[in-house]
C-alpha cells in the first residue's frame, strides 16, 4: 500500500519551489510608475530556507553591472522529504536587464532525481519568445508584451527610506516560470513592527504579497532589504551570510515529510473506497465557491455529494472530437505537447484503429498506468519528459495522459484536489475526458471512471494548480455517507 500512496500525492512542494524563484519574474509596478528603479548593481544575498523550523536550503541572488544594463542570477538548493525518500532541488535562475531594469533575457533551470528542464526567455518586439527544452526536443511560445518586464527583487528594492509608507499599495506583473503565463501580483506595505524571532528592538516594515490567491509576508529593513519571508505551508527564509547559508544550521534532524504533513485526517474510515460509486462529505477550510459544482461533484453550501457513473451508461462518439466548444481542450500547451511528433505517433500505436472516444479513453489510460513506474517526484512535469523518465507519481501521469488525449482529439483535461487512501485524504492529480459528459479518469490509480472518493478543487494546467497550497493545513473533511460500492 505504500507504493500506491506514494503515486497518489500532488508535488505541492514543487509550487513552492516556484515561489522561491518567482521573485526574478516580475514586472515593474504598473500602478506606482513614480516609484524609481535603484541602481542595483552590487547586490549580493543569501537566504536560508527553513520548512517548521527544520533548514531544507538556501537562496543566492545576485545582481552586477554588464555593460549597459545589468547582469541577475539567483540559484536555490532545496533537500526535501517526500514520503520518506529524500530528494534535492536545484534551481538557477540568470539573465540580463537593460539600464532602466527591463528584462532583455532570462534562463530557467530545474534540476532534480527527475532530470534537468530549462526554459528560455528572450524579449523581441513581439513578446517573450520563450523555449522549453527537455533532452533533444524544445517546444517554443510567444508571449505578447504590452509593457516592460521587470525583475520583482528590482520592485522590491524600489521599497526604501522615501517610498516605504504604511497603507501604500501597488501591484506588479508576475511573469511564472511554472505555468509560462503572466499574472497580476499586490503589494501591500503594512507598517513598522518588531522583526520575529529578533527580540522587540529589531523594527522592519511589514510586506505583504498576493499572487494567484497566495499570501506572503516579507519584513524589510529602510532601505528595502527583505530580512525575513514567509509563504504558505510554514516555510520562511530568512536572510543570512554566503557561510551560514552554506554551512551552517544544517542538521542531523529529519525535515518534515511534506506529503505526509499534507494529508487530511478523517474519523469516520471509507470502506472499500477504489469500489465507491458515492460519497456525501462536509468540507470546512476552503470557501464553497471555490468548489467546482457539476453533474458528478454537486455542491450545496459545505455539503458536497459525489458521485461515479457506471461506465456502460455513459455514452460515447468517434474521435477526433468535432464541438467547437472544447477547443481549448484539445489544445496543446508548453507542457502538454499534444502536437509534437514523438507524442502523436505514440497516441496513434496506442490505439491502433480504434476511434471510439470511451473505448479509447480506456486505452490510454491502460497505457499510461502500464508503462510508468510509480515513484515520488519533484520536477515541473511535462509530457515529452514524463515520456522520457518513464515513471513519476500522479502529477506526471496525469500530464502524459492529458497530452495523448489531445493528440487524438480526445478532450482531455488536468484536474487537482485530493483522493482518500489508508484512513485520510491526500492531495492528487487526475485527468477528465469528455464523453456525454467530463468523465473522470485517474492513469495512477487505474481508474476508469474514477472512484468518488476522487474530490475536485481545481480544473486547470500548473498555472492554476498553485491555488491548492493554501488549503494545505487548513483544510478539513467530515464523511457523511458513503453508500454505495461496485465491487465488479
């Protein structure tokens, strides 16, 4: 059983990882144009990062003068525990800025168990023109650019003794290098207060920041410093020396397992819960709209009752899928890859002659849970690389079916929120097909349709799945009935 709850946990962790690099993705301030950009070369900063007091890394930003502009680099090393097998995180992010701080190019590196994935980033006068590269194969995506873009550590240091003022408030353009898209993020300057953990005589001004409903806080010194920071899911950094960073605070300790600190209890077991056809719970937590309601999943106020259709009673046609409404389905994307050549022709010996959209529904996903082993990992998934790996855990089994549906116009799309296994409920990825309907379909558990135990909180690429973290810690799950099973 440990094999398949190691399967069955979405890398929440790799968001934050993201939302430790994220900080080099910003654009200038667009509703506090009189705020000037400081010189910033010269800036050399460490972080450590600390997960429930445990260290688990550190961050190195840095920023020199190059030419007429500016040359950035910021690299990470995360040693993290998920379900009792270590794993480390490497990122670097470099590039250059013009001499009014504007983004001229950038470059994206990942590294983990899972492999290496680098993006790449150049402004041109049609946009961002950004490559994702993984092994021999790049998949490229233009971005178009209304304004500059700006590095949010250069936004940060606009922060100083003459524009740090409590109660002002401005956003930025956030450029995310895990979903490739553009986002507006708040910045809100709270006031003067001591700095925790440094004794009452110690004052910073508070900061607080919202990206994609994420919420965190950062206390900076008067000249715009960040000294302290803490994100969702009790990690802070806080600022040290190139030497603590590197060699001190390390300990013999264990770091908390970040799935397992992740689950949500229940006091009242589901029996059999891969045979439930329904499931009645009562969500606390999460605010009822940000529920999904629909045929499957119906939500009254916190009350969500779910349901499995038994697949012979759903209804099917022959693919490629013509409903012009489910273009966006269909679609590739940077990390669903449905149009590269290696993914087509694949999709197409998968199924051979079959064009019947349940059937070949069935298909793929008997592929897709066959041919990849189950394992933990840490990685940004998509598809060509999952292709590659062979293994992963729900995350990537979920991108590589998603992406052989679309390559057959079957409409497929990512669904995220959390699964019941051994006695709790664990946040998960799966996939849903169209049909006569969204069908849910689960490659990591071998599903098809999935079981109602399956609860759904988002339906969306990466870019939305960083919407779950907050839940994480907060969320609650009382069962109420579960009456029926199959147990065919």
């Amino acid at each position: 059983m440990r094999r398949t709850v190691s399967i069955c946990i979405v890398c929440v962790w790799l968001a934050m990882v993201a939302l430790l690099v994220r900080q080099n993705w910003t654009a200038a301030p667009s509703s506090s144009p009189e705020i000037d950009q400081p010189d910033p070369a010269g800036r050399d900063e460490w972080m450590n990062v600390y997960h429930e007091g445990v260290k688990i890394g550190y961050t190195h930003s840095r920023v020199t003068a190059d030419g007429a502009g500016f040359h950035f680099a910021e690299d990470s090393l995360l040693r993290l525990v998920v379900l009792e097998t270590p794993q480390t995180v490497q990122t670097h992010i470099g590039g250059h800025v013009a001499s009014d701080s504007s983004l001229r190019d950038v470059d994206f590196d990942l590294r983990s168990g899972a492999g290496t994935l680098r993006a790449t980033g150049v402004v041109e006068p049609a946009g961002l023109r950004l490559k994702i590269m993984t092994g021999a194969d790049v998949s490229e995506q233009v971005l178009p650019l209304n304004e500059p873009l700006f590095l949010p550590s250069l936004v940060r240091t606009a922060l100083n003794r003459d524009t740090l003022q409590a109660g002002r408030q401005f956003t930025a353009l956030v450029f995310d290098p895990v979903s490739l898209t553009n986002e507006r993020m708040v910045i809100s300057v709270d006031g003067q207060e001591p700095l925790p953990g440094a004794g009452s005589e110690t004052k910073a001004w508070r900061v607080r920041e919202e990206f994609r409903g994420l919420k965190t806080t950062a206390w900076t010194d008067a000249d715009g410093l960040v000294l302290r920071e803490e994100g969702p899911m009790g990690m802070v950094l806080v600022r040290t020396s190139a030497e603590q960073a590197l060699h001190a605070d390390w300990t013999s300790q264990v770091a908390h397992d970040l799935a397992a600190s992740a689950s949500v209890p229940v006091t009242r077991p589901i029996p059999e819960p891969r045979q439930r056809m329904s499931l009645r719970l009562r969500l606390s937590g999460i605010a009822p709209e940000r529920v999904p309601s629909d045929e499957l999943q119906r939500r009254t106020g916190d009350i969500l009752t779910i349901t499995r259709p038994a697949l012979a009673d759903v209804r099917s046609y022959p693919l490629p899928c013509g409903d012009g409404t489910l273009a966006d389905d269909l679609k590739p994307t940077p990390f669903l890859q449905s149009d590269h050549p290696r993914l087509q022709q694949l999709a197409h010996e998968i199924l051979g002659d079959e064009r019947d959209a349940k059937r070949a529904a069935v298909l793929l996903n008997d592929w897709v849970y066959d041919h990849l082993r189950k394992v933990p990992t840490v990685s940004i998934p998509n598809a060509l690389q999952v292709l590659d790996m062979g293994q992963g855990d729900c995350n990537e089994h979920a991108v590589l079916l998603a992406a052989l549906g679309r390559a057959v116009g079957l409409p497929t799309r990512l669904i995220t929120g959390a699964v019941y296994i051994n006695d709790a409920f664990f946040y998960h990825a799966w996939c849903e097909v169209w049909l006569d309907r969204w069908v849910p379909i689960d490659p990591a558990l071998h599903q098809v349709p999935a079981d109602a135990t399956h609860v759904k909180f988002i339906v969306g690429g990466l870019e939305d799945q960083l919407g779950m973290i907050d839940l994480i810690g907060h969320l609650g799950v009382e069962v109420l009935d579960a009456p029926a099973t199959n147990n065919d």
